[in-house]
C-alpha cells in the first residue's frame, strides 16, 4: 500500500492517504490508465489527457471524497 501525506490549507486538513486504493477506483470509473508523471513530490498523474496536481484535486474530479481513502479508513 503507497501512502502519502496530503497537505491542506489547515493542520487539520493534512491525511494520509492510500493512493493504491484510489488510483484503482478511478481506474474502475474511467476505465482508462491512470499515468503518473514525473515531479518532485509523486503526486501528479494524468488521467485522459488532463493533469492533476493533487491527490484532493484527483479525488473531486472523479467525485470521491479523499477521506474514503485515507489510511485510517483502509485500516478499519
């Protein structure tokens, strides 16, 4: 399981999140590829042609809530 800290504008914004598990529910919505770009934090990936530059920012646009794939949610 790969997780990564995502950062919000408040301390009580920052999660740990289970970015396996979230790249595979995109997967299953888009059914297409989801590509991880190169950069300096791991957290850009191209889906269809559009970039996105967080895991947050990832997660809306597929109409997830990121809290469904924070750690403490896989754990559970």
């Amino acid at each position: 399981m790969t997780t990564v800290k995502q950062h919000g504008n408040a301390a009580h914004d920052a999660l740990s999140v289970d970015v396996d598990a979230l790249l595979a529910a995109i997967n299953e919505i888009c059914e297409s590829e989801v590509h991880r770009l190169p950069d300096g934090d791991g957290q850009r990936v191209s889906v269809d042609g559009r970039d996105y530059h967080t895991w947050r920012e990832l997660a809306q646009a597929f109409e997830l809530d990121i809290h469904d794939f924070s750690a403490t949610e896989a754990n559970r």
